[in-house]
C-alpha cells in the first residue's frame, strides 16, 4: 500500500533501528493486520500479504526458523527485515502476554512455565487450586500483583516477563517497532487469593482489580526501559479510561467490534462501540495506534465496509479477520488500495444528514449508515465510487450525481472526480 509521508524513517531503517512515533503519518485508509496464528513468515506468499499494511502484529517463537536467511541476517531478523524490504514504511509488531501461561515445561517458551513453577507466580485460588478464565487455551492465570515474593534478582512475574520478552525478542530484533501485550484485563476474570492470604478474593473486589491493572503496568514501565523507542499496544476489553492505564499506551487493539458472538455491537449497540473505539483513541497517546477489527467472510463486503467507514469517523487503523482462519492471513480489499490522504474534517461524532454519519477527507468523502434503514443523501456532483473488482454492484466506478443512497449498517468511500 505504501501510503505514508516519512520524515526521517530513512535514516531510523540504515541504522538499524525501529521508526519513532513521530517519524510518519500514515495516510487513510489504515490497515492493520492481525497475523499471530499463522507463523510461516519466511513464506513469500504471506510476507506479500502483510507487508501491504500499514502495521502487523506478528507471533514469532523463541528462535524462530534460525535456518532462515535474508539480507545476511537470519531467523525473526531476518523475516522483518524482509518484510520492510517489500514495504519500508510498515511498523511491525511482537506479540507477548502477561496474565496467563501453559503450564508446559517444554518447547520454545518452556522457561516461562519453569520459572512460574520455580517462584509459585501462578494466580491460585484458596484451596491452592490453580486459575483459568476460559478452558480455550488450556492456560491458567499468573499472579502479576505485587503481593508475590521476589526472585533472586528482586524481580516479579511482571519484570521477569518483560526482561524475558525483550531479550527473546526485542533486542533480536532491532527493527521491531511495537510491543504487544495480550488480555489487558479492565478487572479480572477469575475469583482468587492475590494476596496470598488462602482466602479468594472477589474479581470485583478493589484488591484485586488494582492487582491486576498495576501488574500490567509494571511491566509496561519495565518494556519501556528496556526499549524506550518501542510503541506499546494494547489488546484491552476497554477503552483505557481507568486512571492506572489513560496515557500508558500508545495504540490499543479492539478485538472482534463485530462479527462476533460476544462483539459489543450486538449487546450494546453501534453508538456505544464507537464511543469504545473513540475513547480509545483519546486515552492512547501518539501515535494512536488503534486498531478497529471485525471478524467474518472475505466474500461479506457489506460488513467488511460498515466497519470500515464506522473506523473512518476516527484515526484508528482498520483490521478485518477472515473468519474462517483466525489470526493467519491478512485479507485484502478494494477500498484498501485507495488513497483517501489526510482528513480535512475532525473526528465524526454526530450524524450528517438523516442518521448518516459522514467524514471528508483531500482526495475523498466517507459515508457510513449505522441506522436500520436505507438512506439516501445528497453527495452533490464531485464525487465517484471507486472502481473495484469485488463488489462491482457497489464499487463501480460511476459518477454520482447528487442523491446516493446507503443501505442500511452499510457504508462507502467516494473519491473526488
């Protein structure tokens, strides 16, 4: 996609080093790829896929493919490097994860669960019973508070972890731009005995929930002394409101806005998803890389657009997750390749004309009809449909002249004539 101004990103890449937040400004719009699952990054196919975003979030293992080569490096270097080879301006991401670990001794991240197993860091309950908040990864909760004995070294969970992960991955890898912390809980979703008392405490209770959150921060104030250039990314079931997280990060991940059983469309309703995405971008700092994901079928357009028009009301970066392989492919569609450049409107919080949400931008205008009905408006006479080949009944290349109409939960980008 290469749509990004540089100002210095030339000479942050010759040297080896990852972009700073202030070196670019991506044009709209923003893509952000989700590709955790799927770890064939020598693949040329794949690395075609993710370099077209603007930022990827990848899931390298501990001495990821050492036989790989590119550009005389080798392993995960060798994979990103590679991958900015194809595309310069994409900040790449490490996934990592604090709040819960298998119990496996063994593989590529058996040293997490030795030294979980050696310090008793893992999150019991008053029977001394083991935690997990969800039976899907058979994983179970660490104790991340500060109510846990220390190390030899005077270290807890939180800052073995983050020394851990950037000696792992980090300092490996010079030209990675941002860190990824998983399950960045509001408050915990299990009922145990943080402070080590055998008795449990409530997953509502205040010691708990500031047991948890300030255990996310210690190891984010740990990972940025570490990499102090590293932009930290969130994936939080919140907007980051809460005093112990406004300002701590500097992008947040919205895992599954729809497309899902539990999305928050379904049980709240659009207007609160969006007050979600754009709280999240008023509680990240810069440069506010929020990503708005969806999840479904490459071949549903429809929803694929009323998530990306509804991300286009705001700065965030869009990601949308082909339903059938997860986190293992980066989908691509028409209206990616569109430059839209800069937004000439701010931030879009209240409807345009007749509940329809509208946003201009220099080469452009974006339309989003969250309401239950059609809508027509009136665009005037300088704009056209982008000309697709996906979803020609939609994107066909047509003039508009005057009155447009949007389906209802549907949107659209119009491009200057």
């Amino acid at each position: 996609m290469n749509k990004i101004s540089l100002m210095v990103a030339g000479a942050l890449l010759a040297g080896g080093m990852s972009m700073d937040a202030s070196a670019y400004t991506h044009d709209y719009p923003r893509v952000m790829g989700m590709v955790i699952g799927n770890k064939a990054y020598d693949n040329a196919a794949l690395q075609q896929q993710i370099s077209r975003a603007d930022v990827a979030i990848l899931g390298f293992y501990p001495g990821w493919k050492s036989g790989y080569s590119y550009g005389g490096y080798t392993g995960m270097r060798a994979a990103v490097k590679a991958l900015k080879a194809k595309n310069p301006n994409l900040l790449v991401g490490q996934y990592t994860i604090l709040n819960e670990m298998q119990n496996n001794t063994s593989g590529a991240d058996g040293d997490k669960a030795r030294k979980l197993n050696q310090e008793n860091w893992w999150l019991r309950n008053a029977s001394g019973g083991m935690t997990a908040w969800t039976s899907a990864y058979n994983a179970y909760e660490t104790n991340m508070s500060s109510h846990t004995r220390t190390d030899a070294q005077g270290k807890r969970w939180p800052q073995w972890l983050a020394e851990r992960d950037y000696n792992k991955f980090f300092k490996a890898v010079p030209e990675m731009d941002v860190w990824y912390f998983d399950n960045v809980f509001d408050r915990p979703r299990v009922t145990a005995d943080w402070n080590l008392d055998r008795r449990n405490d409530s997953a509502r209770s205040s010691l708990a929930i500031s047991a948890i959150r300030n255990g996310h921060v210690a190891e984010w104030n740990r990972a940025k002394q570490l990499r102090p250039n590293a932009m930290l990314v969130s994936n939080a079931d919140s907007d980051l409101s809460m005093p112990e997280y406004k300002g701590k990060m500097q992008g947040n991940f919205l895992e599954g806005q729809m497309g899902k059983s539990w999305s928050i469309i379904n049980w709240a309703g659009w207007d609160k998803m969006m007050a979600r995405y754009n709280g999240a971008m008023a509680n990240t700092t810069g440069p506010k890389l929020v990503g708005f994901n969806v999840w479904g079928s490459p071949y549903n357009f429809k929803l694929f657009r009323f998530g990306l028009t509804s991300t286009l009301m705001n700065n965030g970066y869009y990601s949308y997750t082909d339903q059938n392989k997860g986190y293992g492919s980066l989908p691509w569609f028409d209206e990616y390749d569109v430059s839209l450049g800069q937004p000439t409107q701010g931030v879009q919080t209240s409807p345009w004309s007749k509940g329809v949400y509208r946003r201009l931008f220099q080469k452009g205008m974006v339309l989003v009809n969250p309401t239950g009905s059609n809508v027509t408006v009136n665009v005037g006479y300088s704009y056209k449909r982008i000309a697709g080949r996906q979803d020609r009944s939609v994107n066909n290349g047509q003039a508009v002249n005057g009155n447009i109409t949007i389906p209802a939960k549907d949107g659209i980008i119009l491009v200057k004539r």
